[in-house]
C-alpha cells in the first residue's frame, strides 16, 4: 500500500513511495505528527540518481522488519534533495560538524523544533565494516529519546547555536595578487600525472577550470594545467566514449572508473570549459567533446517540454554500470571478429576488466588511427548499448541547472556555429519563463515535471543561474526580452538575498524559516549561489553600464575573497568572477557587421560580453565594433584584424 510520497511529484521520492516506512514529505505537518506523539523525526535526504541512495532504501527501507520499528517510534520524513537544498544544507552542514563527512543518503534525528541531535549518512542493514547496523542506530536513538531526553534536547539546541552563525565577516579587496595567490595555491596542489586535484574519489573541478581559463587569457599561466586535465578526463571511462557525455566522478585518481550518475550540471559546467578550451586553443579534441556533450544533452536529458531533465541513475535494474561495461568477448559479438579486436585494443578492454566481473569501461588513451573506422564501430556499439537495459532518468527541471544548460548551450552555439544549440537554449528559456514564473507570487519556482510546476520556491542558485543563462542568450541572440528577464531576477536578488554586509544568504527573506538560514559562499557541484549572483550581476553591469550592479557584484566577491587566496579549489566560480572584474570586463558591441561579430565572439578576455542590442548600443553608428574596458573605449573600428588586435583573439 502506497505511503504519503505516493502524491509527491519528484521521482526520488516516488521511488519510495511503495516503502513499508510510513514517510511523511517535509512539511509542517510532519513536524505537528512529531509534537503530537511525542517521537523525534527521522529525516532522510537523498536524490534520485544516488547509488548509495538505493543500496539503503533496498537494505532497510524495503524491510518490514526495520520499517515498522521506524514506524513505531519515529515520525520519518523524506527529502529530496534537488527539491529542497535549503533543507539540505542546514542538515548536511549538521552532519559534516558532528561526523567530520558528509554525503548521500543523509541521515538526522531531529526534534520536533527540527533542531538535529544525531546525523550520520549511510548505514547497513547489519554491522559491516565496523560501522553499526541501522537497526542499532534506531534503537539507540530510540532509547536516548526515552531515557535522556534533557540530554538530547539540550545538544539539538546547542547544534543549532553552534551552527548560526550572524552575517558579515572578514573582508579583502579584490586585487591581481590575490588572484595570483589563488593560482599559485591551485598549482600547488595540482596531480601532475593524472591531472585535477586531490585523490580519489576525484570530481571534475568546472568551475576551477574556468577560473584557470580566464587566469591564463589575463597573466598567460594556468593554461598547461587546464588542457592537461581536459584531455586526461575526456580519455578516461569517466568520459561515456560513445554517448558523449561526463559521469559524476571517477572512484580512482585516474578517470578510468566512473560513478555512473550523469548529472546535468557536471554535464553544463563541462561542456562550457571544453567550448571555452577550444576558443582558447584551436584544439580538435576540445571540440569534439564540447560537441558531444551537447549532444548528450540534447539527446538523452531533454525533456518534452523543452527542459534539461536532473540526471541519469548510476544503476540499471539496480546494477551499477550495467548499461556501460563491456567485456572483450561482447565486443567481439557486436562487432565481428576483425572490428572488434581493434576496439579491444581502440578503448583499452581487458580479460582482467576495470571494473566488476571482468568487465570495462570504454577509454580513449590514443587517437584512433582509423578515425572513419573509430566513428563507425562507435555508432555500431551505441546502437547495441542501446538495446540493453537502460538507467532511469530523474526528469525534474531544476531552474539553477536549466540555467548552467542554457549558458552553455548559447555560448556553444554561437562559437562552434550550431545553431540548433542556441534554439534548444532559447526553447529551454521559454519554459523557465512559462512554467516556472509563479505570476501571484512573482516568484521564480525551483522545479517542474512533465510540464507541472512545482510548489518549492526557488533559492539564490536558481535566480543567479538563470540570470547568467539569459544574458548569455541575450549575447547569442539580441533578444532584448532576455535581458529583461535577468534584470528582473536580480532585482529579487538584490532585494530579497542580501544579507547586509555585502554578502547574500542562499534563500529568501521571507522562505520558509529552518533551524538556520542557510548562507554558504564556496563551491560544491555547481557554483556557490553568492558565486553566480556576483558573476550575473557583473555581467548585466557591463551588459548595460549599472553601476549599481557592478558595486554588487564587488561587495559579493570582497566577502569570498578571503577564501579565493587560501582554498581556491572551494571558491573557483567566485575567483572567475574577480578575474572578470580585474580584466574590465571588455565590452564589445558590434553592429550589423556579422564578420566583426564573429571575431568578438572569440575573445577569450575575462567576462568578456558582446552585444548587438540594448544600452550600450544606444548612439553608435551601425557597420562597427565598439571595445570598452573600465569605463574607456577605443575607437570604433570596421577591420576584423584591428578588432582581432584589440580583442586578443588568434588570428
């Protein structure tokens, strides 16, 4: 018999919606149920596309025996975390305090205050690998709510005081040296054999690599170390070699064995730093992952309304990587005898496997000597890939995410001259426009599916996001409708977000009020809210000549750039954004002369903007190109090769 999730629209929690566990979605009734009986909440947060997400509710949610003690003695609260990231920082950041990790699933014993007393993430069914079993978790906990609830009450209380902390803090001036520090810090840190940073589990690092990008266009260092990890990336199993396309992470150092999840922000962020690579360098192979990942986008995450759907599950009929792997005697058969010895050989496939049950991902360590041979055994093995099992598909339009999509798109459209990516942005807009604009509340709502919207409202991500999706699509297209529409969601920003010294919390002021009020400013997936708000506001400044804009976006970066010196890897999308500021930016309009237009669109320059429209075309004569920078501009010009001079773009 279905539970209360079995109204939801998310399809994580419809997953759980047949759990023998009596789950209530988050609410204030929930919180009420909780009061009246005198039980803690147990909260659990997830996504859909998580595998560890599916091993527990597989393990514990699924069991009749743990789903009626749940039943018995919690009130049980289920969250997706893609619908409510608000709810899921405030927890996360209570789980990260108390455990010194975090992750999904999260697990959180709350009071009916919804101040949380013990968290943890993942637990087995029984004890393994020296961690309890979650059947033991429950009944201790079950038993400190009973016995000593002084005790439990009184350290909910002290997480929460712990964890509120007021506005404001240290400051710095954004400067060159700054940003020099950054990338010396960066470099320092830097895997020179497999390229990115850190170890394993290894994250493609986007919005680092963006900041390098524009680093580079301005000082001329950083850019070894973005083609380095471009290539070594776009080489591994990390990579979908047929399908196009980037994974969540790889589980080694190496990019070889993905976590299967495909994410449309990875997916976003990366195919903007391959198109940026490519405008930077020339290089094939920049352009043929930036096309192929479009694609992908296109192909596999468009949803019929015209949206970018959440992800594509890391399992197939709860196998991981079923869909993906192959072995060298599956090649063989698909292929033929001849073909497929080369593709054993072309993607690197093993009798030994990289991964389960002598299995392998598809790698591109070398370029394939045949490349028509390359192309045809691709299409040939995707056309098998096809007919097994697929994963599921979290179809849920996220606006922050839509938005990283729509940037994207546009800019790939215009540089790679696709014009089909910049209509399917164009189209995507649209539905955020339509679908997403709550009109009584003249609000932005953070989700829809299948051309519903949904009821949560949307956080700083989400208005920053879109902001940077529309003046890009503004940039491809001259609509000045779009332009409008960024103005709009950063009025609310400014408004609604501020938190008084310069910074901005990750909700509104007047959102449903959680232990805390969440306010974050480094990047996790996808950019810190107070990142892309900075980064669209100083956009729309040189898009349009605000002032009032463009001091925003300053005080934003002053309250992170403490952080952008010290631990770049966690404010890269912020440190792009001072790069932006320090160069200008260049402001370039060009008008009724395509030729002039196309050479504009190549500059690498940082948070270089290019319009054909709108304010700062007003009194300029068509048939030229304007360059300002800083408040000064030089002379107009009609010479593709001067405008090239002026620009820094390759000849």
């Amino acid at each position: 018999m279905p539970n209360r999730l079995a109204a939801e629209a998310s399809p994580y929690l419809l997953q759980h919606a047949q759990n023998p566990v009596e789950w209530w979605p988050w609410g204030p009734e929930a919180f009420a149920e909780a009061e009246r009986l005198d039980r803690p909440v147990l909260l659990s947060i997830g996504y859909a596309a998580c595998h560890w997400c599916h091993v527990m509710a597989h393990e514990s949610f699924e069991d009749d025996a743990t789903a009626a003690y749940m039943n018995e003695h919690y009130v049980n609260v289920k969250v997706d975390r893609e619908e409510r990231p608000d709810v899921d920082a405030v927890y996360m950041e209570a789980v990260q305090a108390m455990t010194g990790h975090g992750g999904w699933p999260m697990t959180s014993f709350l009071t009916a205050k919804g101040e949380p007393f013990f968290c943890g993430t993942y637990w087995p069914l029984e004890r393994r690998h020296g961690m309890p079993s979650f059947r033991e978790v429950l009944q201790s906990v079950s038993e400190a709510w009973r016995t000593r609830r002084d005790e439990v009450e009184a350290a909910g209380a002290e997480v929460v005081q712990r964890l509120s902390r007021p506005p404001g803090g240290p400051t710095a001036e954004v400067t060159p040296e700054l940003l020099d520090a950054a990338y010396a810090n960066l470099k320092a840190s830097y895997d020179g054999v497999h390229g990115g940073f850190g170890d394993a589990p290894k994250f493609p690092p986007s919005m680092v690599l963006e900041f390098l990008l524009r680093h580079s266009a301005r000082t001329g260092h950083g850019l070894e170390l973005v083609e380095h990890t471009c290539r070594t990336m776009a080489a591994g199993g990390m990579y979908d070699q047929l399908a196009g396309g980037f994974a969540r992470y790889s589980v080694d150092a190496q990019w070889v064995v993905p976590h299967f999840e495909k994410m449309l922000y990875d997916n976003a962020l990366l195919l903007r730093v391959y198109t940026h690579l490519w405008r930077a360098t020339g290089a094939d192979s920049a352009r043929r992952v930036a096309i192929e990942t479009a694609d992908f986008l296109l192909r596999d995450l468009r949803t019929e309304q015209g949206g970018f759907a959440s992800a594509l599950d890391a399992d197939t009929d709860g196998e991981e990587g079923l869909t993906y792997v192959w072995t060298p005697a599956q090649l063989v058969d698909a292929l033929g005898e001849e073909d497929g010895r080369w593709a054993i050989a072309q993607f690197d496939v093993t009798e030994k496997g990289t991964f389960e049950h002598g299995s392998s991902v598809l790698q591109r360590l070398a370029e394939p000597d045949d490349p028509d041979r390359y192309e045809r055994v691709r299409a040939r093995l995707l056309e098998v890939r096809a007919a097994r099992p697929q994963p599921a598909r979290d179809d849920k339009v996220v606006a922050a995410w839509n938005g990283l999509a729509i940037a994207a798109l546009a800019e790939a459209g215009v540089l790679l001259d696709r014009p089909d990516y910049v209509a399917a942005a164009d189209r995507c807009a649209d539905l955020l426009r339509d679908l997403h604009w709550d009109v009584a509340g003249q609000r932005l709502l953070r989700t829809s599916i299948d051309g519903r919207a949904g009821r949560n409202a949307a956080v700083l991500e989400d208005y920053a996001d879109l902001a940077e999706g529309l003046l890009a699509l503004h940039s491809a297209t001259g609509d000045p409708g779009r332009l409008d529409g960024a103005k709009h969601l950063l009025r609310i920003v400014l408004e609604h977000f501020g938190d008084g010294h310069g910074g901005f919390y990750d909700t509104a002021d007047d959102a449903e009020q959680l232990v805390r009020r969440p306010q974050d400013p480094t990047d996790n997936a996808t950019p810190s809210g107070l990142a892309a708000a900075a980064g669209a506001l100083l956009t729309y400044a040189a898009m349009t000549g605000s002032a009032t804009h463009r001091e925003a976006a300053e005080r934003a970066l002053t309250t992170v750039a403490p952080l952008m010196g010290r631990h770049a890897r966690f404010a890269g999308w912020a440190a792009a954004v001072a790069e932006a500021l320090v160069a200008g930016p260049a402001e370039v309009v060009v008008l009724d002369r395509p030729d002039l237009l196309e050479v504009a669109y190549r500059a690498t320059s940082p948070g270089a903007v290019v319009v054909t429209g709108g304010p700062l075309a007003e009194g300029r004569e068509p048939g030229a190109a304007y360059v300002c920078r800083g408040f000064v501009c030089e002379l107009p010009t009609t010479d593709p090769a001067r405008l090239r001079e002026q620009l820094g773009v390759r000849g």
